[in-house]
C-alpha cells in the first residue's frame, strides 16, 4: 500500500467498513477475459497502474457563466442581497478582482473587458472616500456610482426581457411546423365569355365606327355568308384573332354589323370559338377543333 493510501486510511473512523478492504490485498485480475483493460498511447493495458499522479493543475474546469462585465457585478450584488442602489464598493471591487484575477492567468484577451470595468470600479471607490464637494448652486454633487447603477438596472431589465423571449415557443427547438404535400393536377379553365362582356366590347366597336364614318349615302348590298367565308379565311391563317381585329370601323356601321352577326353565325355553328384568358382579358376568336 502506498503513503497516500495509508495518509487517507488514518482519517477514517475506525469502525469505517472500508478500512478491512482496503487493507486487503488487490483482487483485480490482470485480463480480463483475455482482452485489456484499456489502450495507452496505442499500447494495451493488462494491468492497473498502481502509481498513478495527477498533478494538480492537470484537471481544471473554467466555465465563462458571465456574459460580460455587467452580468457578473449583477450576479455578485444580488448573490449576496445587495441593495443596487447603495452598492458597497469596496466589498464588491475585491470580489470582482478575485475574479479577474482568475480568468486573466487563463484568458488575457477575455480579461481586457473586464479589466476596463475593474478600473471604473476602483475610481468610483477612489471618488467616494474623497470629501463631498458642493456644486456652485449649493447642491450637493452627483453620487459616483450612479452612472453604474443605471447601466446595471438596464443591463438587468435587457436581460430579464431575454430571458421571458427565450420561454416563448420557437420553431425548430420547441415544435416543427406540419407540412404536408398534396398532389393535384392542374387543368387549364378558360373563363366564360358573359353577355355583358360581349355587349360592352360590341358597343367599344361601335363607338369607333362612329368616329369614323362618312355621310356619303349609298346602297350596298352585304352578305352574312360573304362575311362567315372572309372570317373562316382569316382564323385559318392564325391561330386566336382578338376580336376587335376582326372588325374594320372604317367601313362604316352597316359592314360592322354584318360582320358582327356572320361571327355569331360561325359560332351558333360551332365552327369557331370565342375564349378569354381571364377575367377583363382581352377576347380572342379561334377556329373550333373538330373531333378525329
């Protein structure tokens, strides 16, 4: 048995149930099952090591709790109950030095915030050991902790803020949102062509014919038929013709009107198709598709 076992051993009780074990000697078998116990530096190990050592800055856990400099004058003043708007500096500058003390032996580039706050608290500490001095108007002056005293209840407020957001529900980490897929085909719908729609295009025609139109009386004699054949002519060479395009206003109103009443022939035939896009869309006539 090694010295610090036996130093160990002489603070236990003496009735301690340990002490017969640990006087006894090791039953730990080398192998166990013909396989090592572990591997070091890739050698295996059959045996326990009955000499281990560790030094002591060999095991050390540092954590940084604190958010910065303000959050650990917080922690420290409500730590121990302090009034925050009569700090007592002087206890509360050795504590916050202790501390700065540790994470600048570890961390120097952590430390230089923390370090420019540790300076501000030993000048308000150096400011309040001074006398008071009175203002010109009599008025005593400004304490000098409170600067530090605001920004600690912001930083306090922001903080509690932070942490009231942090329990609402977040997406990702408290519930995922549903999804799901649903497969449906998509089918071209023409919209229909109403009847309001058709009478405000044939009056739009029809005022442009009045624009155009001579008072030069004359006899001539039209035929629907002569018409339906012109318009058949024209959708065989395109395929959807606006339907304004299909009237000439500068014919005057009788040729509009023939015209206009050979389209609906073609249509009560079924011969051609009139079709809009969508609504308030501009109307296109097309020859209609026969069945094969």
């Amino acid at each position: 048995m090694t010295a610090p076992q036996d130093a160990l051993l002489a603070h236990l009780p003496a009735d301690a149930p340990e002490l017969a074990l640990a006087n006894q000697p090791d039953s730990t078998p080398d192998v166990v099952d013909g396989m090592a116990y572990a591997k070091l530096y890739g050698e295996p190990l059959f045996k326990l090591p009955t000499d281990l050592y560790i030094p002591p800055d060999a095991l050390e856990i540092f954590l940084e709790a604190f958010e910065g400099p303000l959050d650990l004058l917080l922690y420290l003043i409500r730590k121990q109950n302090f009034n925050i708007l009569d700090i007592p500096m002087a206890q509360v500058t050795r504590q916050y030095l202790e501390y700065v003390d540790q994470i600048r032996e570890r961390n120097l580039e952590l430390a230089a915030e923390y370090l420019l706050m540790a300076a501000m608290l030993i000048e308000i500490k150096s400011r309040m050991l001074l006398p008071v001095k009175k203002s010109d108007t009599g008025e005593e002056a400004e304490d000098p902790r409170a600067e530090l005293v605001r920004r600690l209840l912001e930083y306090e407020q922001m903080k509690l803020a932070a942490q009231q957001l942090d329990t609402l529900p977040q997406v990702g980490r408290d519930f995922v949102r549903a999804q799901i897929f649903i497969e449906q085909s998509v089918v071209t719908r023409w919209p229909e062509v109403s009847m309001s729609e058709l009478q405000a295009v044939w009056n739009d025609i029809l005022k442009r014919a009045k624009l155009t139109a001579h008072h030069t009386i004359s006899r001539e004699e039209l035929s629907v038929r002569e018409h339906m054949t012109g318009i058949l002519r024209r959708l065989q060479s395109a395929k959807f013709v606006e339907f304004a395009d299909l009237f000439d206003p500068s014919r005057g109103v009788p040729v509009v009107v023939v015209n206009f009443i050979a389209l609906l022939e073609l249509a009560k035939e079924t011969l051609i198709e009139i079709t809009q896009a969508e609504a308030f869309a501009p109307i296109y006539v097309r020859l209609a598709y026969s069945p094969t």
